[in-house]
C-alpha cells in the first residue's frame, strides 16, 4: 500500500528507470518541472511532470525549489573512514603513500573518541558533497567501525562499512590477526547488519596486507552471513601486481587468490580493477561481481585507467567511488567528470547519462541496494540531493542553453563545484 503523501518537492528533476546501456536515454526520467511527492516514513509516493501531477496531490503541501535539480542522493561506492587527514597529501604512488600519509592517519582511529569525532566528521562532509548513501572502509579498529555505524543510525543513513582485516605487511598498531579480526568482524555483524538501515562488509584491505588464512576466513564469514557483502582492493597498481605475486607464488593471477578463498561472488564489490589481465575480465563478469571505479584517486595516484567501456560491454554493476584519501575529494560529481577524462584518456566516450547512473541507480545495484534507493519510483526511500544549477554564472549559462536532458546532465557534471550542492535529504527529512 502507498504512504500517504506528506510533503512535494517542486524542482527539476532527474532519475533514472533502467540502465542507459540497455534502454538509452529512455533510462532517464527528466521533468523540467517536477513534483516529487513524498509520504510517511520518508518513502517516495511518487514523481513526474507537475502539470500532470498538481490536482492530484492538491492539499499536499509544496517546497517550490528556484533553479535547482533534485537527483536521488549519490552513492559513494569506495570510500575509507579514517582517511580524511590522509587526503591531499601528495608524493609517491599507492604503496609509498599508504606508508607515508595513510597508516599513520588510520592508527589514530585505535582511540575510540577520536573514532567518533570522526565520524561525524565524515557523515557530515558525505551528506555536504550530497552523497546520501556509501561504501566505507573503516579502520582495522572495532571501534572505529562502531563510531561510524553509531553515528550513520542517529542519522538515519543507508550505510554499509566494516572494519579493515589486515594482518600482515603493515606497523603492528593496525594488524589484527586471523583469528581476531574473524571475531571482531562476527561481533560487528551482528551489531549492526540490517539494524535501522546499515549494512556490513566483510572488508579485508586487499591481498598483500592479509595471509592466506585471514582471506580464508574472510571467505567463511560470507558463507556463513548470506546477505553481507566483501568490499577489497582489486588490481590498482602494478607494483601491487607484483607484491601480489611474490607473496602468493604460483596461485595464477590477482583474483585467482581472491577466487580461492571464496571471495569472488555476486556480493563482491572490488574497487578500481584496472590492471585486469583478459581472464580476469570474463570470471569477474561471469560471477557477477560488482566494481568501483574510483577515478579521482586513479588520477592522484597515478594508478592507471579503468576500462569503464570493457565493464559496461560485460553488463557489469559499476559504481563511482571517492576512495577518499587517495581520491582528493568526497564530490561524486567530481568522480563523474575524471570518469569522462579518463574514458577520454582511453579514447572511449562516456555520455551524462551513464556517469549520472553509476552515480546513482547503478552505484546502488552495485551495493544491492537498487531495491531501496536510487531512484523516484513509487516506494523508493526519499534520498536523495538538491543540485543549484545556477550556482554561478557560467554553469547557469551552459545550463540554459544546453537542450536536451543528456547535455543538462554532462554540464552538471563538467561544472559543477560545491556551492552547486545545496542539501541532502534523509528519507525525506533535510539533512544538512
Ligand atoms: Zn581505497
């Protein structure tokens, strides 16, 4: 049964229905003039022209929204809690920068104050850039994964994070061990999966900062917790290629050791998997798995250039990360832009539209959450982000003269800066 309508939001508005690969620009529902109307408890009653729709909803309340676009709120799909101070910290590629600028940032997160500080640091930075709903790696501290679930459920945020499994391969503050970090993950599971709207992650750092025993482990708290899902590294940089190899000698390439220990399933989110060999591109596809792309820190890093157009050929759910600190911003509509330069950079073409879907929709279905959020679809929960498409000058020009839905929304994405992002809203409610 629909929610009574409580509220509308009259607005542009931009969402999308379907994948734009499959369906085109079809995929996109785009009302110049909108209504989204919205009900109790926050669910998405329903949205559309409001020509269409204004007698229908005539004794529910209107926020008239002036030049402003609202999108379902952005989904970051690859982001690291305890990274913040590790952002915009320059020099060195991914495995000196880990050393240099991140293991020191991550220790700090051992006192379970600071966590929560943090925390609210961090929720509040994600809901200013308009990303509503994230895939977060937290420290290898427990309770550094509490402050952030803690924090996400006052917030009532769609959230899903675990805590960093790492035993080996980096300073002995932030290595667990197998066993511990299994139990720690066990209890943190059954704290807060599925409690309000959060969500677990079994998330080992990636192969080199784990033994083979912590990834088997790994693999059993999947099987043994059908719905989490497993949030790691992937093929970032090719130096980690080669560590890779050295310390899994003879196991074939970077997913087979991954492969083995039951760690490649429709519940695997593997973030960046750019260095991918041609097999690993069909068993990748073939189980289902979900990737991040995280172009912002593939830029700063200097790791390399995903094949969005390859994983796109594949019907692979992909969604855009952050991957705050490597990446240097928490803006999604950032990632969108270094998406389409690194497409470009490969000489495949990248349209708004698909940026706008892996930022939303697909981002969602790439953290199995499409069922919940994403879009404007009567019953969705009401996430979602208002965008001033006349934030300055110049955007509001390109905005105006831009024709169709598609060029609205690569023009967006080229130029937007934060003063475009307004608010977010959770579940209907202004969340900023
Ligand atoms: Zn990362």
């Amino acid at each position: 049964m629909r929610p009574s309508p409580v509220i509308a939001h009259r607005a542009s508005l931009a969402h999308f229905v379907s994948d734009p690969e499959i369906c085109g620009e079809k995929a996109c529902e785009f009302f110049e003039d909108g209504l989204l109307v919205i009900g109790e408890s926050g669910i998405v009653v329903e949205a559309g022209a409001a020509e269409s729709l204004r007698e229908k909803y005539a004794g529910v309340p209107v926020v008239a929204h002036k030049n402003t676009l609202l999108s379902p709120g952005f989904v970051d799909a690859h982001i690291h809690f305890p990274q913040v101070d590790a952002i915009a910290c320059g020099g060195g590629d991914l495995l000196e920068w880990l050393n240099r600028h991140t293991f020191p940032a991550e220790a700090a997160f051992a006192d379970a104050d600071y966590a929560a500080e943090m925390a609210e640091f961090f929720l509040a930075e994600l809901l200013a850039n308009g990303t509503t709903t994230a895939l977060v790696f937290a420290s290898s501290h427990k309770c550094s994964a509490d402050a952030l679930f803690a924090r996400a459920r006052e917030k009532n945020m769609r959230l899903i994070a675990g805590k960093v499994l790492m035993d080996r391969n980096a300073p002995p503050e932030l290595c667990d061990t197998a066993e511990s970090g299994a139990r720690e993950s066990r209890e943190l599971i059954r704290q807060w999966h599925g409690a309000g709207r959060l969500g677990y992650a079994v998330t080992p750092r990636f192969a080199p900062t784990s033994t083979s025993e912590q990834l088997h482990k790994a693999g059993e708290l999947l099987a043994e917790f059908p719905d989490v899902l497993l949030h790691t590294h992937l093929s970032e940089n090719r130096r980690e290629l080669d560590f890779v190899r050295e310390l899994f000698p003879g196991e074939g390439d970077y997913l087979s050791v991954y492969e083995r220990r039951g760690l490649v399933c429709e519940r695997s989110v593997f973030a960046h998997a750019i260095h991918l060999g041609g097999d690993e591109w069909r068993r990748i596809s073939a189980r289902g798995c979900a990737l991040a792309h995280c172009p912002l820190s593939n830029f700063f890093l200097g790791s390399g250039l995903f094949d969005f157009a390859r994983a796109r050929e594949l019907r692979m759910r992909i969604g855009l990360g952050s991957d705050v600190g490597g990446g240097n911003s928490f803006c999604i509509l950032r990632a969108m832009e270094e998406a389409y330069k690194t497409a470009r950079m490969r000489g495949d073409n990248l349209t708004g539209m698909q940026m706008w879907h892996a930022a939303t929709l697909g981002g969602a279905a790439a953290l199995r959450l499409d069922s919940h959020i994403g879009n404007f679809l009567p019953g969705k929960e009401a996430d979602f982000v208002a965008l001033d498409f006349a934030a300055h000058p110049l955007l509001a020009r390109r905005w105006q003269q831009s024709q169709t839905p598609e060029e609205k929304l690569f023009a967006l994405a080229m130029l937007s800066e934060r003063p475009t992002i307004k608010n977010a809203y959770i579940l209907g409610e202004l969340a900023n």
